[in-house]
C-alpha cells in the first residue's frame, strides 16, 4: 500500500536530535543536566539532616488545627507548650481551660494523642521527629476523680 505525501515525508526526514550532534542534541544534554539536581545522590543524602518540622495540632472541640513550626530537636511539651500559646494567641474557638497561673506551666493541663480515637498520651518526654506522624490531637487531661 502506498504511503500518503505527508508520511513520506515524515519517513524520510531523520529526526534532528539522532543526527551528528546538532543544536537539538546540545539541548537535550542541557535538559540532562538541569535536571541532575533532582536525581537523589547518596553522599548528599547522608549530609543533609532535619532541621524545622510543620506539624498539625487539632484541638479538642476545634474546627480548625493549629500549624506549628518546630525545630528538630523538640519535644511532645514543647509541642503541647508551643500548640496551646498558638491557640490561645490566635484566638481560636472554643477558648481553652487554662491552669491557675501559679501552678507553673499552662500546658500542663493538656496532653497529646496521635488521633482523636486514641487512648494512650504521648509522653512529654518523647522527640516529636521520632514519632513518624505531623498530625497530632490535644485534649485536656483527664482528672483524678473522672479516671
């Protein structure tokens, strides 16, 4: 069967970039080379470390989370800390049930869950980067007499 006009001559035009090094080649080793940052390289990997994380801290009865920026090394009452001053500085709703001033830190009242329909706390002493989550539920301790 005979070919058209247009494929004949799609069949017999070599495409430019096969050819002896042209200026499309040249283009194609420059998009090449553009895009050899983004190729993962094991030795830089291993040099780069976490320095900041953005975690999401949804309150109790609240519509919206909280985003906080923490550094590397923090720590679940660092979050609590850092996630309750947030709140209550950005005048989210509903307002929170804060300790007496006097008893020391104002956090202290609140613990941190990974889910809303999670039973067990965190414990303050954990590394937030050591958890393997950014998304996180605070809610008001439980007293003595409710337990």
């Amino acid at each position: 069967m005979p070919a058209s006009g247009s494929t004949q001559a799609l069949a017999l035009a070599p495409p430019a970039h096969r050819g002896g090094g042209g200026a499309e080649h040249a283009r194609c080793l420059h998009l090449l080379e553009r895009m050899a940052p983004l190729r993962p390289v094991a030795a830089a990997a291993d040099s780069r470390r976490l320095t900041r994380l953005l975690v999401n801290v949804t309150v109790d009865r609240s519509l919206w989370p909280v985003h906080l920026v923490l550094g590397a090394d923090a720590t679940v009452a660092d979050l609590v800390r850092a996630a309750v001053a947030a709140y209550v500085r950005d005048g989210h709703r509903p307002p929170l049930r804060l300790q007496p001033a006097n008893s020391g830190d104002a956090a202290d009242g609140f613990e941190l869950h990974f889910s809303k329909y999670s039973l067990e706390s965190l414990r303050p002493e954990e590394k937030v980067v050591d958890l393997g989550s950014r998304n996180f539920f605070l809610c008001a301790k439980r007293s003595a007499a409710a337990a």
